[in-house]
C-alpha cells in the first residue's frame, strides 16, 4: 500500500514515520509513506498557499490551486482521496479496515481555518475524527494512517488483531503480565491454570462484562 500524505507542515510527521511498528512495516515494504509539501506545488510568489476569505471573517483559508496541483500531480486510477474536515464521517475501526484494501491512499491535510470549499471537489471520501477541533489535518492522518497500517498483512501478528476492540461490538478483555503479584492485585488464577478452554471462556466473558461497565452504548 501506499499513503501519500498532503501538507503544510511536513516535519511534524518526523518521529510518525522514523518509530515503533509503522517504521517496521516501512522497513518490511509493507507501506510506503509519502509526506508530500503543498507548497511546492503552488504557482504564487513567496510560496504562497493561503490567503483571506472573500466576504470577511477570521483566518485564513487554504488556496485552490496549490492542493489541486498536488493531487493531480499524484493521483492514479487506484487512489482513493480522503479530505480530512469536521464535517466528514466519523472515523472508525470499520472504515480502518475498508481502507487497508485500498492500493493507494491520498490524504489531505487543511489548516488554518480549512479549505476553499472548492477544494472538497477532490475528495472520494471526507473523514472527521471526531466532533472538537483540531490546528490541522495532521493528526488525524497520522491516527488513519497507523489504524490502517496495523492492519495490513504482516505488520504485526494476526493474533494480536484477533481479539481487539471494535473488531466486533465488544471491547477486548484484560490482559496481565508479570509480577503474578502487585500491591495486594492478583493475575487471575484461571489464566496461569495452562486450561486454554477456561482461559476462552473467561475472556469472552471479561469482553462482555468490561463493554457492559465502560461501553455499554456497543452492545
Ligand atoms: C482549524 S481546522 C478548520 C475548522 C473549520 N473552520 C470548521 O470550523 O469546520 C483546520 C483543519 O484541521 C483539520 N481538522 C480539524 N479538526 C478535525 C477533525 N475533527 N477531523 C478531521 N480533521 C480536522 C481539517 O483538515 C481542517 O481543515
């Protein structure tokens, strides 16, 4: 897979792509990451990309023709373009899974006070994550991207996806590891009993007792 990322500020995804499983999976050629500059793409002097809103009113709004440039300049018929903004979807860990299948992923980032509206005329899909409000896109393509990266054949083990909240309607179930003891706080005895029939049916039912308790909205 590959995921191009649009932005005007592309050192804050230094440590995003230099740490921890996405740089593995970059390292396995599972993903390649392209974060591409939308300035270098813009015909304006003093590398302009953002300027006043007609009709007045705070903030600046980011250019037309620097994001069209930049896209045009990447698109193929496999890209699938995702315009990050408030007023898209709520992302989820379904749409995580939807978009692993994509060969491509171009992301758009806006800041500022976001996009000429001529701008979402590039989008196959506008994703928000979630109802606050963020400086910049940023953030959000690095969440998308290390939720879509992580599912992707080979990144980490299969086991570990098996069992992961949202997966279905539950949240996962609790997990523990050394010291058998702490403080007074005791492993559950069924999960160092080497039963692995009891160890399943006391997971499955810590999943449905911890959603009940934190997310009973799931079930
Ligand atoms: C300050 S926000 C602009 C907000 C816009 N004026 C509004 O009220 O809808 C700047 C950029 O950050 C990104 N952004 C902010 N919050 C976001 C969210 N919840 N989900 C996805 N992107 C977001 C978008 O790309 C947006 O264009």
């Amino acid at each position: 897979m590959k995921i191009d990322i649009l932005t005007l500020f592309p050192d804050m995804f230094l440590g995003f792509k230099t740490q921890s499983i996405v740089k593995r999976a970059i390292e396995k050629e599972k993903v390649e990451i392209n974060i591409i500059d939308i300035r270098n793409f813009t015909p304006y002097k003093n590398n302009q990309v953002d300027d006043y809103q007609f009709g007045g009113g705070g903030g600046m709004i980011m250019m037309c023709e620097p994001v069209f440039n930049a896209v045009e300049n990447i698109r193929t018929p496999d890209s699938h373009v995702i315009l990050l903004t408030p007023r898209g979807k709520t992302y989820n860990e379904k749409k995580a899974y939807e978009l692993k299948n994509k060969k491509h992923l171009i992301i758009i980032c806006g800041h500022y006070e976001g996009f000429d509206e001529r701008i979402y005329t590039l989008a196959d899909e506008l994703i928000s994550i979630g109802d606050f409000i963020l400086t910049g896109g940023e953030l959000p393509a690095m969440m998308i991207s290390d939720s879509v990266i992580r599912l992707i054949d080979g990144v980490i083990t299969s086991t570990s996806l098996e069992y992961e909240s949202f997966n279905d309607n539950l949240l996962d179930y609790p997990v523990y590891t050394k010291p058998r003891e702490f403080r007074g706080m005791s492993v559950p005895d069924v999960l160092v009993s080497g039963d692995h029939k009891k160890i399943k049916e006391y997971r499955e039912s810590e999943r449905l007792r911890i959603t009940k308790e934190y997310r009973n909205d799931l079930l």
